[in-house]
C-alpha cells in the first residue's frame, strides 16, 4: 500500500481526488485506487520544554545555564495525538511512502520528524505540489523523486528549529533572571529573529525623537537654449563652504552670496556636456510571499498577516500557487502554460485584466522564466483554473489582481527610454540638468496609473543640445527645504525591513556580503513574527505606524547587541542556505550555537541593568540587586533580588527595610 502523508487536510484532500478512485473517507485519512492519504497538522510533534529533559529545569536557575541537549527530543502534542496514533498505524501498514509536505524548509521537516520518530525504514518518495489544481497534482505525481534528495534541506529545517530553540529557552531565562535581579518584575522572552526585529523598531523611534530639524538650500536656475528651456539644479564643489556632512547647503548666507553672484553674471551659460544613453528597465518580476505583503501594504494598507491569510486562500481555490514562496522567478517549461493562463484572464470580466491581457506577447521571454533561480519553489502566479473574480472577497480580489498584474507584465516589452545628463557652467559655478524620453513604454502601461512621479529633472525632455552650445542665464532661485525624520515602520515596510536586513545590520563589511541573503525570518513567519510583538504588547500599531511600548525598550535595552543587531541571524541564514546546499554540517552549526549561548548566558550574569523606580532600595550588601519584601518562616523581611549570589536581608518595619 502507497501512503500519502500531506501537510494538512486540505491539501490531502485535493491530492485524493487526482489519484485513480473510488475514494472512501475514514477517520483521519482517505482511501483511494492510488493508495491511502493521510495528512499532519503542522507540527504534529514538538519540541519538548527544558524541564521535559529534566525536572531541575522546571525552575528557572542562572546556574543551570546553558541547557544544551546532548540528544534532542520531540513529543506528540497532545492536541494531535489521535491522529499521530492513525499515521503510526498507516505507516506500519504501508509498503511505500510518499512525502507530501508543502515544498519548503519547514514543510520537508514536518513529515520527516513524523517518519524518524516512528522509526520508519519504508522507501519514501518526494511529491512536490506548487498548486493545488488537477493538472498540478498530476504533473507532480508522474515526477516523484526520492525523499533522500531532500536530506539537506531537512538538516537545514533542523538547524533553523534547533538554534530558535537553543536561544529562545536559555537566553529568556538569562537575561529574565538578570532583569528580575536589578528588580525588575518581567519576563523577557527572546528569539533569534523577533528580538532584532523588535530593536529595528526601538532604534527608530529613538532616531525620530533625538533628530533635529535643520533648513537647507537648492539652488535651482532657468536656462534658456536656441531648442527650448528648462530648470538644472546647483552641483556644489568639493571645497564648497557653508555645506552639512551630507552635502546639503545649509547657510543662508552663503547661498544668499551664491544668489547674487549668479544673478550679477553677465556671460552665457556654457554646455559642458550632454550625453544621452538608453536605458532599459526589465518587467516586474512576479511575487514572492514577502514582495506580496509590501506591495498589498502599500497598495491597500493590508497588514502582513492579513495578506498571508488571502493568499493561502486563494491558494486552497486553486487560483493561484504556492503561497509561502520566497522565490521571484518561474520554470521555464511554465512559459507553456501562458495561453491558458492569459485566456482565463480575459475571460475574467474584470476591465483592467481583459484589456491588459489581450495586448500581452506570449512569444516575449521575461527574465523570469529562469530554472536557474528556482529552489523548492517558484513565484506566485495564476493557475490555469479560470476566477470568478468579482465573486471573490475584496482581500482576496485585490490580491488576486495584483498577482495576475505581475503575471501578465512578462509579456509585454521590456521599459526604454532615453536618459540624458546635461552639465552647465555659469560664473564658474556648476548645474546638473536630467531628463528623460520615453521610447517603449512596455510593462509600465500596466502600471501606468498608480503613482504620479514627482516632477522633478529626472522626467523632464530637455531640448537637443550638444557639449560646446551657450545658452541664456535667464535666473535662479533657492529654494529652502528643511531635513525630515526618518518614518516610523508600518507592518509591510517592518517586514521589507526583515526582508532586506543587509541594510540594518551594524558591521559595514557584513552589508557587502549579506545582499543575497533572504532576509532573517521566512516567508511564512515573517507575518506572525510581527504579529506576536503587537499581541504581547511590545509593540503598538497606531494610525498603521508601529511604536515601541515601554516593555520594548527595557528589553531591548538590557540585551547586548549581540542580539540586538540582526548582524548574527543574518550570518546564520547563510549558514542556513549553505546547509541546503551541502556546505555546511549541522552538528558544526549547533557547536557554534552553543559557544554563542554560552557567551551570552555568561553576560547576562555580567551585565548592568537599571532600574528606573525612585522607591527601589538597593540592597546594602551586594550594591548591585534592590530589595523586595518577602514572607519567611519568622515573618516578613527584606531579601535581595540576586539571591541566592546575593544573600543580603534587612528586618521590615513598618512595610520598609530597617538598615541597621
């Protein structure tokens, strides 16, 4: 008998019905003529709690830092165990198995922790299923691999899982303590990426509050050429005086003298150089999971979560792919599917997509379709089953049109135009004048309507004209502008944040090397990474802006940056990725892991912690802890919170310590 084992219910019930029948649904599986599926709920088995691995543990001890297990246990949770019991009883009967978890890190281990804690050693095959649409799951069944292809991804889940673990449960009871010492009454949970995602957002804020505003100049003047006019913005010099460590011109003074000088020159403008270079803009490509989110925030100020939530919905319609894809780019033998794909859409009733549609060029190659890029999964697109998408709800609908939009845009032309760049020279000062023309507007007509560029030199035609040409210096303006502070994250731009880490780490030479990194986080956690920091109050959504709660601050403040910075995460991301490729070993990764928590558990008990309460006494023996008023077998007194390092006490009189 072939067993199935997928990633839930609803997956297991699309793949019975593209397997020969008759189907029979029992208890927890479903029979068919191609064999039985059963399914998981996610994580079927978890990790078990420090004091599951010793009844010590159950009380939180600085001096039993770090718990390193020698070898890691797993537990059936105990809302799944009835139907861990069905799966065990299925796999004892099963003369094959095939492996279907969702194609990523997380869904290759889901199904295998299942199979080596019921010490399977039944021949496992991989199905592979980006869309859950009859021609999908049938193109994935005729191309099963073996399971032991996917040995390294597997490690990789392992490494990610073992390292939250390591760090989640001895550095919250580390630094905990160390809060709880200095007398603070907190918990303070920990984790690998949410810790420095918190901190992205504590930094900024302190980054708004401390700026400054400050004015500044541009210099802009009107030059009239033979061919036509325009506007060419100031170039200060280098030695330019009167200039902000950014470059910005910012005495008055100064530019007032700078104003005069221009105007009283009586020469011509001179051309020094024109040079007009065709650009190219390649299409959109089409979206990952977490490109999804920003843009559905942007577009519609729908939250991460919510979009992971339409998305999976559309996903269990059948009308589009995969959804926790971190990958931008598609198959190339998908390109075939396109005349289906696009048919459908302008078959859709819905205008914009029927007009987009039947101007899209099937024949046209997008950078997209590149087998190269592709991992377990590719980008989220259409599938060929047609949408009712005035049916659907707005979330979805919305959501919907933007994948389509993306799809839709590989088929038409490349963006051209022409980019010039004019330097002009007037009283020996210099000004720079951009502008552009449009040759082929190609997949921006898609995208034609949704923002209104600024007006500024960059999109402006400038008239024909050639290095050696004078024009007439017809005036000039300075135009004061004052700095603005940096603005606060909103859900979407936080997880671009966490998407584009490279630019957030602390060490300058880390940011050369992390570009290609995929972020810290997932696709899939990313959303409930943020949404976790709102429910436990260390972070506020207002107006759709984040702020830090007074529980951020402190925590974040007593941490080293070790943990604050994503410079760490980021690295073991790579590692990560290097795992899924074989270069890297996941016992070496957990020695690294356990030197680092090491480190750190060592910190915590180094580390100075204020505490910011007037009324806190500190305790007179060890300078370091405040005292708390405790019960003990003779009554009430004052104990210090570093006990048992601390063993310092005062008699209580009256509710205060009595220091003698």
């Amino acid at each position: 008998m072939r067993l199935f084992i997928a990633e839930k219910p609803s997956m297991a019930a699309e793949l019975a019905k593209c397997l020969p029948g008759p189907l029979f649904r029992k208890d927890g599986y479903i029979e068919t003529g191609g064999g039985v599926v059963t399914w998981v709920f996610g994580h079927i088995l978890r990790q078990a709690e420090p004091g599951e691995y010793d009844e010590k543990y159950k009380k939180w001890r600085a001096a039993d830092l770090p718990i390193i297990p020698t070898e890691w246990k797993l537990l059936v949770a105990d809302s799944c165990m009835k139907q861990f019991m069905i799966i065990k009883t299925l796999i004892a009967k099963a003369s094959e198995i095939v492996h279907a978890g969702d194609p990523d890190r997380e869904g290759q281990l889901l199904v295998d922790e299942v199979l080596h804690y019921t010490q399977n050693e039944k021949p496992v095959m991989r199905i592979l299923v980006n869309a859950l649409d009859e021609k999908s799951i049938k193109k994935a069944l005729s191309d099963l691999r073996n399971n032991k292809d996917f040995y390294n991804l597997n490690q990789s889940a392992l490494a990610r899982s073992r390292a939250d673990w390591l760090v989640g449960m001895n550095l919250s009871r580390a630094f905990t303590l160390a809060a709880q010492s200095a007398g603070h009454e907190v918990t303070l949970p920990i984790g690998r990426v949410k810790t420095p995602t918190l901190a992205l957002v504590v930094r900024r804020e302190r980054e708004i509050k401390e700026f400054k505003n400050a004015d500044y100049y541009l210099i802009r003047a009107d030059i009239k050429h033979e061919n036509g006019s325009f506007k060419a913005l100031w170039k200060p010099q280098e030695e330019q005086q009167g200039r902000d460590s950014e470059g910005r011109l910012i005495d008055p003074l100064i530019a007032k003298a700078l104003i005069k000088k221009l105007e009283d020159s009586k020469e011509q403008a001179l051309v020094v150089s024109c040079d007009t270079n065709e650009k190219k803009e390649p299409q959109r490509l089409p979206f990952s999971l977490s490109a999804l989110q920003v843009m559905a925030g942007k577009k519609h100020g729908y939250d991460p979560q919510a979009v992971l939530t339409g998305a999976q919905a559309l996903y269990e319609k059948k009308l589009t792919s995969y959804p926790r894809s971190d990958c931008d780019f598609l198959p190339e033998s998908q390109q075939a599917d396109a005349a289906v794909i696009l048919a459908n859409l302008s078959g859709s009733q819905h205008s914009d997509l029927i007009k987009w549609s039947e101007k899209a060029d099937i024949s046209i190659k997008s950078r997209a379709w590149n087998d190269k890029k592709i991992t377990a999964h590719h980008a989220i697109i259409p599938t060929e089953v047609p949408c009712k998408i005035n049916a659907l709800p707005e979330v979805e609908r919305n959501l919907y049109l933007l994948i389509a939009q993306a799809y839709i845009a590989q088929f038409y032309p490349v963006h051209v135009y022409n980019q010039t760049r004019a330097e002009i020279e007037h009283a020996d000062e210099t000004f720079i004048a951009n502008g552009r023309v449009i040759v082929t507007m190609g997949w921006k007509e898609l995208y034609g309507g949704e923002s209104k560029e600024d007006e500024d030199e960059d999109n402006k035609t400038l008239p024909a004209m050639k290095k050696g040409d004078t024009a007439e210096f017809i005036g000039v303006t300075a135009e004061k502008k004052t700095t603005k502070p940096p603005i606060r994250f909103t859900s979407s731009t936080l997880l671009q944040a966490m998407k584009e880490i490279h630019k957030y780490v602390k060490n300058p030479e880390l940011k050369k090397h992390l570009k290609d990194v995929s972020g810290i986080g997932t696709e899939a956690t990313r959303a409930s990474i943020i949404k976790e920091l709102t429910v436990r109050s260390f972070i506020e959504e207002k107006k759709k802006y984040l702020y830090p709660t007074e529980a951020a601050y402190l925590l974040i403040d007593t941490l080293p940056e070790e943990l604050t910075y994503p410079d760490s995460t980021a690295i073991w991301e790579i590692i990560f990725n290097r795992m899924v490729d074989g270069k890297a070993e996941l016992n070496s990764f957990i020695d690294q892991q356990t030197n680092f928590i090491t480190t750190l558990c060592q910190k915590a008990k180094e580390i100075p912690i204020k505490n910011y309460d007037s009324n806190a006494k500190l305790c007179p023996r060890c300078k370091k802890g405040v005292l708390k008023l405790r019960n003990g077998k003779n009554g009430a007194f004052w104990g210090c919170t570093r006990f048992p390092e601390c063993r310092g006490t005062c008699n209580d009189k009256d509710g205060q310590p009595e220091f003698g």
